[in-house]
C-alpha cells in the first residue's frame, strides 16, 4: 500500500533544520523540492518536503565528488578489464571473478553522468523512467559486487587451504559469475515494476534509490529483505570465509615452526626475510582491507534503510542521506586497487604496457629460491602465492 498523490505532495511541517538553507530573493525559506516539474511532484516523498532547500556549495560539493570519483572508476576498473582479459598469463579461473567484480563496478558507474544532469537541472530528468533507470543500475551494480565479494572471500579460503585441488575450476567460476548477476536481479527488478518496494528520490532529491520512508508493513517487510539478501548473507560468508582462512594459516604456520624445531633449524621456509611480515599478517592484514571495503560500502545504506523505517525518520536529514551513496561510488573506485593492484602479475603486465604510470614491479625469481616460494604475497586472485612452477 502506498501514499496517495496528496499526502506526497499536500504541505508538510519542516521536519527539522539540521542542514543549512536557502532562500529566495525576498527572503523566505524554500522547501525540498519545491523547483520541481509539476508532472514530478509526485514523485517527492512527504518526508523530504520537511526540509529547507540545501545550498548551493553542499550541491557543488557533491558535484565535484562525482566527478573525481567517475573518473578514478572508468580508469581503474577499465584498466582491470583491459589488462585481466587480454594478458594470457592473467586467464585464470580466479581472475574471472576479480574481471565480474570490474565490471560490477564499472556498472556502478553508468548511473554518474545521470546525477551530473539531475544535479545541473535541480529534478530528475526524465521522471519515473529517469529515476527507475538510476536506481535499478547502482542495485545491480551494488549486490552484484557484494555477492562477488563473498564468492572471492570463498575462492580464496579454498585455494589457501587446498593449493593442490582446491581450486575452483573455470566451470565452478562461471557457475558463480552466472549466480551474482541473478542474485542481484530479484531486488534490483521488483522495486522497478512495483511489484514489491519501489524507487523514489532521495537526498537533494537528484539521486534515486528504493523506498524505506513509507510508513507501512510492505515497506518495512521489503526492508528487512533486502537487507538480509544484500547485506547480512553476504557479509557472514565473507567474514567465514575469511576466519576459516586465517585460522588455517596460523595453524599451517605453527606447524612449521614447530618442525623446524625439532630439525633445529631457523626456518623450513626457503626465502626467509627477518624485514618482512609474516605470512599471517600479510592476509590478515589484506583480509581487513576487503572486509573494511565492504563495511564502507554498505553499512551506511544499510544504517540509513532501518532508522528510516524502523527509527527516527527526523535524523535522515537530506545530507546525511547522501552519504552512504557517496560511500558506495567511492567503493567502486577503490576495488580495482585493492584487488588487482596487489597482484604481482598485473603490476608487470601495467609495467610493460604503461609505463608513465610508474610502476615498479620486483620480477618473480626463476631459480630453485623462486621456485619454493610458498603462501608469500597477497595476490589480487589468491590472497597469496602458492606453490609455483
């Protein structure tokens, strides 16, 4: 069930004026959304008429934002596509995953020139069709990406624990890669159609995302949802996923340590390096890094979805409702560094191709040293190289 015509559009209290305002020549306050369309109006939710027009240097400021951070993601995720899909030494079944989490990403941001017209208009151009397109592009780009990020967290739990056959293979990855895309699919495609849920303006009202204002027990159950689907299941694979890696490291680690003692010998590792971290703390600390990137991304949004359902609607003021978008465009542009930059190969590969981005990769040792290195760098497909050629 959801809100008439009239109580969206009828006149509302101001809520609260915990953000700045502006006001007309004459002086008086102007309310959110009062420089829309007529044929829109209805599409301004009651809630955010409670709040004076922002001004301009907040706008411009997020105008700005977007503009760096579409920058930052069409060149560093199309420089994962490019390099993982044309290097045959990158064609691997892990890689496929960091190449979906890419384009995930990339997807994250075809939805960036649309706010940089909605915010230079002040309304979403194109309406309900314009605002459906935006929001149903950052659901799949977003779910899309969380639910790469758990079957990432998993390849590498099982390539760590089982370097010899616990690898998942091209068919297995595939298999995943098909899965993402339809689990992102169900909550990114109701809210389109209205079937359950729908989009609505958000914030400066130049953005669109799904509905959690509406006080009713559909809106509050579509809540709940899909912040289980997009959010918890997710997030406790991940955190699993990590947990039995690390627990399986420090447990392989205090197993050679204790042989090596009783050989008598310093280390059974063959390139020691008293300057580095150990092999626990290198993942544990690359584990923190993908787990704080999906805690950035999402928890905010998720914040923001329960208090406006379920707490003080007051306390979502337009600005801080701009947050968690900016949080989850910032995340999209992080990724490709996080994951691929770390890996040994890539950086080779961007060596040897572009060499005004200055990077300097250590070339990987081909004697017998090289060749029994073991579990030693955090890599964008493995966490860690196993044993190689």
């Amino acid at each position: 069930m959801y809100l008439s015509q009239d109580e969206l559009v009828g006149p509302q209290p101001y809520a609260s004026y915990l953000n700045d305002s502006s006001g007309d020549a004459s002086g008086s306050v102007l309310p959110l959304g009062h420089d829309y369309p007529a044929e829109y109006q209805h599409m301004v939710h009651a809630h955010w008429r409670g709040f004076r027009q922002p001004p301009i240097y907040y706008r411009a400021g997020i105008y700005i934002a977007f503009c760096v951070l579409m920058f930052l993601n069409i060149f560093g995720n199309g420089l994962v596509i490019w390099i993982f899909s044309t290097s045959k030494s990158l064609r691997t079944p892990s890689n496929l995953l960091i190449l979906n989490l890419a384009i995930f990403d990339l997807f994250m941001c075809t939805n960036m020139p649309q706010y940089l017209v909605n915010a230079t208009l002040g309304y979403i151009a194109g309406g309900d069709l314009g605002c459906e397109i935006y929001a149903l592009c950052g659901g799949i780009a977003g779910m899309g990406a969380s639910s790469t990020n758990a079957f990432i967290a998993f390849d590498r739990y099982k390539t760590i624990s089982n370097p010899i056959d616990g690898r998942l293979s091209y068919g297995q990855i595939i298999l995943c890669i098909i899965f993402t895309w339809m689990w992102a699919t169900p909550f990114s495609v109701l809210p389109l159609f209205q079937i359950w849920g729908r989009y609505l303006p958000e914030g400066y009202l130049t953005t669109c995302t799904f509905d959690y204002l509406t006080n009713t027990d559909e809106t509050r159950l579509f809540v709940r949802t899909i912040f289980v689907w997009a959010y918890v299941i997710p997030m406790t694979m991940i955190l699993v996923s990590y947990y039995k890696l690390f627990t399986h490291v420090r447990t392989h680690e205090r197993m050679l340590a204790d042989q090596a003692k009783k050989m008598n010998v310093k280390s059974l590792s063959a390139n020691v390096n008293n300057d580095s971290m150990s092999v626990e703390l290198r993942i544990a600390k690359a584990a923190l890094i993908i787990y704080m990137l999906f805690v950035l991304a999402w928890t905010p949004y998720s914040v923001v979805a329960l208090i406006g359902c379920f707490g003080e609607q007051q306390l979502i003021t337009p600005f801080i409702s701009m947050l968690p978008m900016l949080a989850c465009k910032s995340v999209s542009c992080l990724d490709p560094w996080v994951y691929a930059t770390s890996h040994p190969k890539y950086r080779l590969e961007l060596e040897r191709r572009l060499p005004w981005l200055g990077i300097r990769e250590k070339h990987a040792s081909t004697g017998p040293t090289g060749a029994q290195e073991s579990v030693a760098s955090v890599s964008g497909d493995t966490l860690a190289m196993s044993v190689q050629n």
